[in-house]
C-alpha cells in the first residue's frame, strides 16, 4: 500500500553555507600544518 503522508527527507548537507564555508577553511589550515611538517621530518632527515 502506498502511504501518502510520508515527510520529505532532508538533504545531507543542510548545513548553512557560512558553517561549511569555516569547515573547508579549518580543512585547509589542518592539511597546510601536516604538509609543512612532513616537509619539515625530511630535511631534518636528510
């Protein structure tokens, strides 16, 4: 049987942009701190 009555399921991503937009800012900052310091790790090893 079909129920008519059902609730529109919310996308995932609802999140505002301005929060997204500071998710993707800490990502960036997170990925420049590790790539600097494995770059660090080799020249101090080498």
């Amino acid at each position: 049987m079909a129920v008519k009555n059902k609730k529109p399921i919310k996308a995932a991503d609802a999140k505002p942009a301005a929060q997204n937009r500071a998710a993707q800012i800490m990502f960036a900052i997170f990925a420049v701190i590790l790539i600097l310091s494995m770059v660090l790790s080799a020249v101090a090893n080498y």
